[in-house]
C-alpha cells in the first residue's frame, strides 16, 4: 500500500511539472549576436583606431556573459564568395542558418573636419563630426529593430605660443578621439539592450531546422 501511494506521489509531481512547461511555452536563452564589420565611407586613411573604438563599445554595450557572437568568418562561409550580401534578405537568410538572433550592420559617414581660431589668447581649435550609421535586425521575424543614425562631435584646442612650445596645428586625430568618446556613451544610450530573449519552443524548434547543416 505504501509503495502504491509513493508511486501515486511521483506521478503526481511529474503531471505538475508538465503543466507547470506545456508545449509551446517560452524559454529562455542568450542571444546571438552577428556583427558585420563595419563599414568605412570616411574617406580617410589610418582609421583602424575608429573601428576599434566602435568594436569596443560594441563589446561593452553587448558582453560576452550575456551574448553569443557569432565568428564573422562563418558568416562569409554561408554567402557567395563571388558577390556580397546587399539585400536585407542576402543578409538575414545566411544569419539564420547560423542560429543567428541579431544582425548588427555598422556604416561609418564621412567625418567633417573643421578648423580655426578663436578667444584672446588665440586658441587653435579642431573639430571632429563623427557620424555613425547602424542598423540592427531580428533574424527571426525579419524586421529592422534599429535604424538609425548616431552622431557625436569631438573638438580639440591649443593656445598659440606659450613656455613649452609653439603648437601651430591641432591634431584631428585627438578631436576624433574626443567625440568617439562620446560617441562610445551614445551608443550605450540609444542601441536597444537585446537582453535575455524569449522564444515560443516552436519557434526555437524553426530555428534548430535552420542550424542543420
């Protein structure tokens, strides 16, 4: 008899739990993240500092404890060596089949330099404006979830003269510098958090069948 009533115990905690996860409930998982690599229309040359500066942020905005980043190079393995992905849709379809969840695409705009002088002492100045163009889709439903463009303004000055040296020129390097730094904290503002994900198991099981290779 005691051995009928634990049975009866067991079986009623297992029908809990299954009621407790029916079919079709949402789960939870980290987030994938494909980042294409950003895009250079600056017209400059030596811009590395800029993209790795914008990479950073990225990976501060986005850390690895909380996303998965899928390896670009997989990414270029899914598409067609002889044309690249210009399409939304030749830009989510491979993705997908990646287990992909987002795909971030970065545009760096042409940076507007300009100079003068200015105030009593003639101060040099330099100014930097730094405009970024990012788009972010959900793989999933194939929407754009971010479209926009982010700007910031970086200036840098130096008096004319003075007991150390004479500073003729102010470096555009140091102004760019200045605005990725607040660029860098606009980015963390505005990008939307793409925290922990809830996908319907239904939907997770499509995107299982994307991953077969």
């Amino acid at each position: 008899m005691k051995i009928k009533i634990l049975v009866f115990v067991l079986m009623l905690l297992i029908s809990r739990t299954a009621l407790a996860s029916p079919e079709g409930s949402e789960i939870t998982k980290i987030p994938s993240i494909l980042f294409l690599p950003i895009t250079d229309n600056t017209g400059m040359k030596n811009t590395g500092y800029i993209t790795e500066a914008i990479n950073a942020q990225y990976a501060k905005k986005y850390p690895a404890k909380k996303f998965h980043v899928i390896p670009f190079p997989d990414y270029a393995n899914q598409i067609n060596s002889n044309s690249e992905a210009e399409t939304e849709n030749e830009v989510i379809k491979p993705a997908a089949t990646l287990g992909a969840d987002y795909v971030v695409r970065t545009d760096l705009q042409t940076i507007k330099i300009k100079r003068g002088f200015k105030g009593i002492f003639i101060k040099k100045w330099c100014a930097a404006e730094i405009p970024l163009k990012i788009t972010i889709w959900n793989v999933a439903s194939g929407k754009t979830i971010f479209n926009g463009i982010i700007q910031e303004r970086g200036d840098k000055s130096a008096i004319i003269g003075g007991v150390i040296g004479l500073p003729f020129t102010v470096s555009e390097k140091s102004a760019i510098k200045k605005g990725l730094e607040k660029l860098g904290k606009k980015i963390d503002k505005d990008l939307p958090a793409l925290d922990q994900i809830n996908i319907d198991t239904d939907t997770a099981s499509k995107n299982e069948e994307h991953t077969t290779p």
